[in-house]
C-alpha cells in the first residue's frame, strides 16, 4: 500500500471514529427517547387496557427424565393414579420428577399479565410467577408454560388468575394428586 492510500485509510478511519463517538455521546439518547416513545404509542398500557382475555384451563405434563418426551394432559384424565411417579409407577408410564404446566388464555387483542402459584400439600410456594402475555392472532389463544421440576410425590395445587383492570376476572385453580411411599 502506497503513503498516499495509507493516509486516505487513516484519515476515513479517524472520521468514521470522531462520527461514533459523536453519536454516543450527544445522539444516541436523544435517538433512544424518540424510539422509546414512538414504541409506547403503538402498544397499550398493560393496566387498564380493555382486553377480552379469559382462563380458560390449566393443563399438566409429565416430563419423561429419560426420554425427553412428554405425557398427555394428566388433569384431563379422570382416575389417574400418580403414585411414585418419579420412579414411574402408577399411571405415569415411565420416570418423571418434572411436571410441565401451561395455562390457556383466549381473548382478543388482549395484552395482561397472568400470576400463577403452585403449592404442595404443606403449603409450601413451589412458583409464584406474574408474566405478561399478548393474544394478537387470528387462533384467539396462548398458552403460559412454567416447568415444575422436583415434582412427583407430594399433591400440588396451581392457580392462575389474570391480573390487571378493563377485563372481567378470570381465575382457575385444578389439583394434581402426586403420592408416594412404599
């Protein structure tokens, strides 16, 4: 490379560096706070917003520790029995010690949060999680999962319910019977 071409390089280097540090230093907030509020003009405020979002079911999986599979929805089955479900006894047909819960939301142009808390039989908080969720297709569903892990001997009991205002109350709560013992 000849000194002519070196000094054109250095020089496009040195401005292209002095427009950055230009731009961090005096732009980049300004381009943030105009982005920030073009941004909150097109999303609604989550409390207040009148949705039509509604619980509809609590669903239950079992996660197979070996295979990586999933059973069916376990609180869809009537008489199942989850006895010693980590060592895959009773109806649970292989080893779980994870259960996968997802709680079904139907709405419309609905943008909440959902609170779900899991408690075993002593009482214990197992998840007490607030998310929030947007329904903005055309199926009118979404589906919130929350992995349990350590689950499978002791009954759990999950609860959801949406949380904000401009929308009816919607809360579910459904029980899964885990037991274990000799």
């Amino acid at each position: 490379m000849n000194k002519k071409n070196l000094v054109v390089l250095t020089g496009a280097i040195f401005i292209a560096l002095s427009v950055g540090v230009i731009y961090e230093k005096f732009l980049s907030n300004f381009f943030q706070e105009k982005l920030e509020s073009i941004l909150a003009d097109l999303k609604p405020d989550p409390v207040g917003y009148q949705g039509t979002a509604k619980i509809e079911a609590i669903r239950a999986y079992l996660f197979y520790d070996h295979t990586g599979e999933i059973s069916g929805n376990i609180l869809a089955k009537k008489d199942l029995t989850l006895w010693n479900t980590p060592i895959g006894e009773g109806d649970a047909g292989a080893n779980s010690n994870t259960t996968l819960i997802a709680v079904e939301i139907s709405g419309q142009d609905s943008h909440a949060k959902v609170n779900v808390i899991v408690t075993d039989e002593d009482k214990k908080q197992l998840i007490n999680e607030t998310r929030s969720f947007w329904i903005f297709n055309n199926d009118r569903k979404f589906y919130m999962p929350f992995m349990l892990p350590s689950s499978g001997c002791k009954k759990i009991t999950i609860s959801a319910k949406l949380i904000g205002k401009g929308f009816s109350p919607s809360a579910i709560s459904q029980t899964i019977p885990f037991e274990c013992g000799e």
